[in-house]
C-alpha cells in the first residue's frame, strides 16, 4: 500500500454504495479514512454506471428515484469526480490485473493514473502492485 497519509481516496463501487447505505460493512480504518476532514474523495463514472446496473438489476434497491437518488448523494457527499481520459483507457489494458472485469481495470487505471489510493474490499484488486491500495478487511 502506498502512502495514506495522503489522503486522496478513488472509492470502489461497493465501497461508495457501503459507505451511504450499508455502513457496517465498513472497516473502522477505512470509515476513519472517509470521515477524515483532510481526505479528499474521488467517485469514477464507471461506479455510478455500476450502480445503475445493479439498480437495473435489482440487486440494489433505492428507496428513491434513481436520478434523484444520485443527485442528493451528491450534493450531501462531495466527491471529486474522476475523468475518464484517453490515458486512463490506455492504462486500463495494462493495468496488471488478474482478470478482465472493465469496471476494475478502468477503477484501477484511474487510481494509478491519479495517483490515487482506492479503497475496496475486492482481493482481486488489493494484490496488485501497479496502485495503491486502502483494503477493508
């Protein structure tokens, strides 16, 4: 893991969904990183594309409308938002990953590429050396 101290945290799909709606499934180290009043919170497109689906889905339900759903998140917890660039896209496909899932390489190239620390509870993504990793375990 890279330096935390840092601060700036890419937040996983599952860690963003946790973090406003299944809290427990926190770790108290990454709920201190989140909470922090120096961290600075990255959101990916690719996670509320991720969010969508899994609403589409139903394996997320919202007690809301969805568009209303993510305009509240938000304005109450702002994030930055990461671009998705040219570069990122590159580095996606050589992110070194043990799979293929897009979502994951694209959630990895951008920590990589903003030199981010991303915060997952995902193993497949916590073993790569290619980015820094805050894991919730």
């Amino acid at each position: 893991m890279g330096d935390a101290s840092r601060l700036r945290f890419l937040l996983d799909t599952h860690i963003w969904i946790w973090s406003l709606l299944e809290p427990e499934h926190l770790t108290r180290k990454v709920r201190k990183a989140l909470e922090s009043e120096g961290s600075e919170l990255w959101l990916s497109p690719i996670s509320v594309w991720e969010m969508l689906i899994l609403v589409d889905k139903r394996r997320l339900t919202l007690n809301i409308e969805t568009d209303e759903w993510l305009k509240q998140v938000m304005q109450n917890v702002p994030m930055r938002e990461a671009p998705i660039t040219i570069e990122i896209a590159r580095l996606s496909r050589t992110v070194s990953l043990a799979h293929q899932d897009p979502a994951d390489r694209f959630l990895a190239a951008t920590a990589m590429h903003l030199d981010l620390t991303l915060i997952t509870a995902d193993p497949r993504l916590m073993d790569s050396r290619d980015f820094s990793v805050l894991p919730n375990k």
